[in-house]
C-alpha cells in the first residue's frame, strides 16, 4: 500500500496506511507517549512556531534575533 486512498487519490492519514496491526499499535503507543509527556501541548507548539518563525520575520523587518 501506497498511502493514497484509490477511491479518491488523496494520502491516508499515518495511522490508516500502516500494513499491520502491530505497526497500527506501536504508533498509537509512541503518539500516546507524546501527548502523556506534553509533546503537543499549546506552550511546546506556539513555542517551536514563535522559534521557528522568529529569524524570518526578524530579517524582513531588520530587527536582529535575541537568543
């Protein structure tokens, strides 16, 4: 399997296209793991953006990164 749906041509989520049951569940536990550990709270998230974004936005408006 490719990851598309032959339905409608778009991409499976990640969990949809994995061939077998084990792989459906070991990434179901290392996802759970994430969250549990707070991989994906809003803090994290909107941290990683503001850094991520940071030096992009400094050099459009010459203003030099503080770090």
């Amino acid at each position: 399997m490719n990851g598309i749906n032959p339905q409608t041509g778009k991409r499976l989520g990640k969990f949809l296209w994995r061939e077998s049951d084990n792989e459906r569940e070991d990434y179901l536990r290392q996802l759970k793991s994430k969250i549990a550990s707070g991989f994906y709270s809003s803090d994290m998230v909107l941290s990683s953006i503001v850094d991520d974004l940071a030096p992009a936005v400094s050099n459009s408006i010459d203003v030099e990164v503080a770090g």
